[in-house]
C-alpha cells in the first residue's frame, strides 16, 4: 500500500492557506520572526489574520488558556488576528466518526467583529443577487443562448421583470 507523501497536519495547513487565500509562513511558522502556519499579508486587508493550524485524530485536543492569551496578544501586536483552525482527523479506529470535522477558535470580541459586518454589509441583497442573474438570463436569451423559439420572449419578458425589481 502506498504511503501517503505529507503527513495529515501537514495537508490541512495547505487546505486552510488555499482555502482562506493565505500565504505559507517559512518552516510551518516554526521560525520566531514568521510565526503561524498560515498569513495574511495582504495590506488591504480589513482584518488580517495568521492561522495556527492544529490536527488531530483524537476524541479531544488540549487546549491552553494561558497559550490562547498569548498567542492573541502576540499577533495583536504585529497587527493581526489569530484564528487557530483545529481538524478532528478521520481515523478508522474511532467508528462514530465518519470524516474530517474542521473548527476555527478565535477571541469572542474578533467574531464579534466578523458578525457586525456579515450583518451590516457582508450578505447579498435579494436586489444585487437578482440583478445579477436578469444580466445573466437576458443575455443568455438575446445573445442566443440554447433556448427553445417558444420560450425566448417568455424568458426575456422575465429578465426585464427582474431586472426592474
């Protein structure tokens, strides 16, 4: 059978930088000056983070009041926020888990953070989303799009509804 080129902890750091849009840190953030598995270095960025990514295929993973405090001091410090993403591993030797569960921890008052703008301005409007998709049906329709003869007014009339909305 053949093994596996990265360990687990290792694939789930490179998940959580591709998915989060992060940049790898140099040794896997064992480096005091390039802490973290994963950051964010964007300038731009309204909240910059660096992830700390931790696997496991236990029932549990340990976690450390005092380790958490520093850690979201340190990265306060440098400007960031830390989030530490945290995967349950599949493991065959536990039947009642069936595949990989992914968590993130972070300070109350940062999700706090995150909730306000979600509510605020980080959802779509039921009116963006539908003058999206009328630009989308209407040149779909008008620019020949595979639609029957017969429904080609029908859809058209629609995208003009919607786009009025």
């Amino acid at each position: 059978m053949k093994k596996n080129k990265y360990p687990e902890w290792e694939k789930f750091e490179h998940y959580i930088q591709e998915l989060l849009e992060l940049d790898s840190t140099i040794a896997s953030g064992a480096q005091y000056h390039d802490p973290g598995d994963a950051t964010d270095n964007r300038y731009d960025s309204g909240f910059r983070i660096v992830a700390d990514a931790k696997h496991t295929t236990g029932k549990t993973y340990p976690l450390e009041r005092r380790w958490l405090v520093q850690q979201v001091k340190r990265f306060q410090e440098m400007g960031r926020r830390f989030v530490l993403p945290l995967r349950f591993g599949f493991d065959n030797r536990h039947p009642t888990v069936e595949k990989d569960e992914d968590f993130v921890i972070l300070s109350l008052n940062d999700f706090a953070e995150l909730y306000e703008f979600y509510q605020k301005s980080g959802k779509p409007s039921k009116v963006e989303w539908a003058e999206e998709e009328s630009d989308w049906l209407y040149d779909l329709v008008a620019y020949g799009g595979v639609v029957e003869a017969s429904n080609r007014m029908r859809l058209i009339e629609l995208a003009k509804r919607l786009r009025s909305l």
